[in-house]
C-alpha cells in the first residue's frame, strides 16, 4: 500500500523535530559548565558535614603544626 508523498515529509520533518529536541537536551546535559557545577555542588555539601568538615580540619592543624615544628628545629 502506497503513501501519501505528503504525510511522507510531515512524518520525517516531525522526526527531524524531536531529533532535534533530543540533541539539545543531551547537549544541554552534558554541558561541561553544568557539569562542573555539579560536581562544585556535590563536593560542598560533603564539605559541610561536620563528620568530614570537623576531621579535615584536624589534619590541616596537624600539617600545619608539623611543618612549623619542622621550620623552627
């Protein structure tokens, strides 16, 4: 059974359409500045909890102590 030429092109310009949408989305989600943002995000918020936030602080004042302590001998 043979098609309308017609509904032929709408279907392949609607396709090209939602191709055209799909692309974008998966541009818009790889996008290195949005990943980067991601990661910026993930990474403060481990940073703010106390049981990571409070033992990072320990090692920096111990580094710290050690390599004055190092200095001064």
């Amino acid at each position: 059974m043979a098609r309308d030429p017609d509904t032929i092109e709408r279907e392949i310009v609607k396709a090209r359409e939602a191709l055209a949408s799909t692309l974008d989305q998966l541009g818009e989600k790889a996008s290195p500045k949005r990943l980067a943002d991601n990661a910026k995000t993930t990474v403060r918020a481990k940073l703010d909890d106390p049981k990571v936030k409070f033992p990072l602080i320990g090692v920096g004042v111990l580094v710290a102590a050690l390599l004055v302590r190092k200095l001064f001998r």
